[in-house]
C-alpha cells in the first residue's frame, strides 16, 4: 500500500527560486571530515565507517558540492557507508537530479540507511524508490547481519521514531552471534527508547550540529529545540548506549551556516593496542 504524506513545508520551493542562486556561490564547496576513533579490547581489526546524514536535496545543492562528498568518502576506505535520514527538502525533483551523483560511492562500498522526518513529506514511496535505485539499502525497522573481514556486524535501522512512532524492534539487540552492533537512527533522542547497553554505537542526524553557533551563546536553531546534550561530541553516552551525531550535509529552511560546517563523519573501532588520535580539521582548512 503506497504511503504518502500531504507536505508540510510548501513554502520551501518559493524560498529556494529566490534564494538559490546566491547561496551555490556563497555556500562551503565541500564539508570537512569529522574523524575519531575507539578501542575494544579483543578486537581483531579496523572497522571504519563513514555517517553521512541530513543532505536535503535543495536547488542549492550543487553537483560539484556532492561530487567532493563523493570523493572525499572514498578516499577514507571505509567498509560501510551509512545515512542517517533527510534526503529530502521540497521536491522530488531535486532527489533525482542529486541522489544518481552518489551511485559510484554506493556502488563501491556497501551503504544502507534510514528515511528522516522530512522524508514523508512527500511521497515516501517514490522517496525510497530513489534512494534504492542509488544503491541504498533502507532499514526500516530491520536488522541485517554483516561479516567484514571476519567481524560480525549487527546493522539495524529504524524508521523516524516521532513521524511513524513505531516500537523499537527487540530483534535489533541481542549480542549473541556478533561483534559489534549498530543502530541507525534519524533522532538522536530515540535512543532513550532503548533498553540500556542495547547497543555499541547509534548513528544519528537531525540536528543539523545547530546549524548556527554563536560564541559563547552556541547554536540558536534546533528542530523542536531540543538536544543540545548531543551536539558537538564525538559520542554521547546514555544509559550505555554510545550515540554519534552527524552535523549533516545540508541546510533546513535557509541556506545557511556560522561555525558548524557541513561535515562527514569517518568513525574507526580499532584494536586496543593501536594508538589512535581523534582529529577533526579546521573549516578553515578545507572549505
């Protein structure tokens, strides 16, 4: 049964007509990379993981823009690509003008996701249809079990928590049979839904880092104005349940960003013997 959702953010393609062609001059040419890195004991090599979340595919997301996502995820080498929701802004359109330039990075390495609230802001059908014909797996609710390179990987998603608001899936959680599980989340709050120490790391958007960040007075925009214990941390732990917020790749409402750049995530489990640095470059270095 096809699912669709009367849009709630009709004004968004009148902003982007008049806005569009100043922002693709003044917005960053490519997100900086967000690196960090934890150690497990026992564990007998490195997983490496890029999180990409929040593109919404917008009149002012430009192709050259999405190549250099492209580009500078595939040179991390990770072994799983993972989106954490909101590809969509105010059109169908524009999915299918963006989405195809991430089919060499979706061919290349395995990727899978989950749909975000303003993803059921059309219609969420034609929505997956695009995302899959890109080379997105979408869990909705599901959970995939993975061998890379000998560790066994648990992958889950669930389906937006606030639009749908569906129950957590107990399947997504047993330890038994894997390494290392993972939860893919478009809200970072859902993960106070989850029993404790249910998981080893959640993967989480929507807040887009705060957008705007003022010093001293920190971000001034977040949707529904809530969680800021999540934003500007490499995890945040809750109940034992360690929880990674993406900054996101694109913008909500206006074009626009101050001292949170657009970002990717490169996320590594490494052997505890290994000496890791977590490293985060400077937008200044690479915008």
């Amino acid at each position: 049964m096809s699912l669709k959702i009367i849009p709630g953010h009709r004004h968004y393609p009148l902003l982007e007509r008049w806005i569009a062609p100043l922002a693709k001059r003044l917005l960053p040419r490519r997100p900086v990379l967000w690196r960090f890195a934890r150690k497990r004991v026992g564990w007998p090599a490195r997983l490496r993981m890029v999180h990409l979340s929040d593109l919404h595919c917008a009149a002012w997301t430009t192709e050259s823009f999405v190549c250099s996502v492209v580009e500078r995820s595939l040179a991390e080498r990770p072994d799983l690509i993972l989106w954490t929701g909101d590809f969509f802004h105010s059109s169908l359109g524009e999915m299918r003008r963006i989405m195809p330039l991430f089919r060499e990075l979706h061919q290349a390495v395995p990727t899978y996701g989950v749909l975000g609230n303003h993803d059921y802001d059309d219609d969420v059908d034609a929505i997956r249809a695009i995302l899959e014909d890109c080379g997105i797996r979408l869990l909705c609710g599901e959970v995939v079990s993975l061998d890379i390179g000998g560790l066994r990987v648990r992958l889950g998603g669930i389906e937006d928590y606030y639009t749908m608001g569906r129950p957590v899936p107990a399947e997504l959680f047993p330890r038994e049979g894997c390494d290392f599980r993972i939860l893919l989340s478009h809200q970072p709050s859902y993960v106070r839904q989850l029993p404790p120490n249910a998981v080893d790391l959640m993967l989480a958007g929507h807040l887009h880092g705060g957008q705007v960040r003022f010093p001293l007075v920190g971000p001034i925009y977040l949707p529904q104005m809530r969680g800021f214990e999540f934003l500007g941390k490499e995890l945040c732990v809750v109940e034992g349940n360690p929880v990674h917020t993406s900054q996101g790749l694109g913008y909500t409402l206006l074009p626009l960003r101050f001292r949170c750049p657009p970002a990717i995530s490169v996320i590594e489990i490494v052997p505890a013997a290994e000496t890791v640095e977590a490293v985060r470059e400077c937008a200044a270095e690479v915008v």
